[in-house]
C-alpha cells in the first residue's frame, strides 16, 4: 500500500509502496540514481557490475499487493485484453 515514508528507506525515496507479511518487507520506490548510490554505499553493499554467469533480479510488490486484493488488478500496458 502506499505510503508517505519507511523508516530504513532513504528520505529521496517517493512513490513508495510497502509490503510487509511475516518477516519480509518489500518496498518499491522511486529515488534518483545517485541518491541510489549514495544510500546503497552507506549501507555497505554498492552497486557494481554483473559478472557474466550473474543475472540481475527484482523483486516486485505490487503483484503480490494486487494478489491479495488490496490493490486493483491492472493489466500490462502491452497486453491485449482482446485475445
């Protein structure tokens, strides 16, 4: 859902949408690259390039929101809802 703020989220971060269930919490949001890198470094793990065997992953949640119904379901920009 969304909120205005999560405590171990930097203050650049806006459009933030929180989830969490059990021990995990999952927040997507918006921020500028360097603020980014800046908050990725204070926490020890900076951004770096992919060796060639790593893949990058993204964790999102607003599926697992509109799965449990508190978001509305939204359809793929892309998708043809006519097939």
């Amino acid at each position: 859902m969304g909120v205005a703020s999560v405590g171990w989220l930097p203050p650049e971060a806006r459009n933030i949408t929180y989830l969490r269930h059990y021990a995990n919490r999952i927040a997507e949001f918006d921020i500028e690259q360097p603020a980014f890198e800046s908050w990725c470094a204070r926490r020890k793990q900076p951004l770096r390039v992919l060796g060639h065997d790593e893949h990058p992953t993204i964790d999102r949640c607003i599926p697992g929101l509109e799965q449990r119904g508190v978001l509305p379901m939204h359809a793929e920009p892309n998708e043809d809802l006519t097939a």
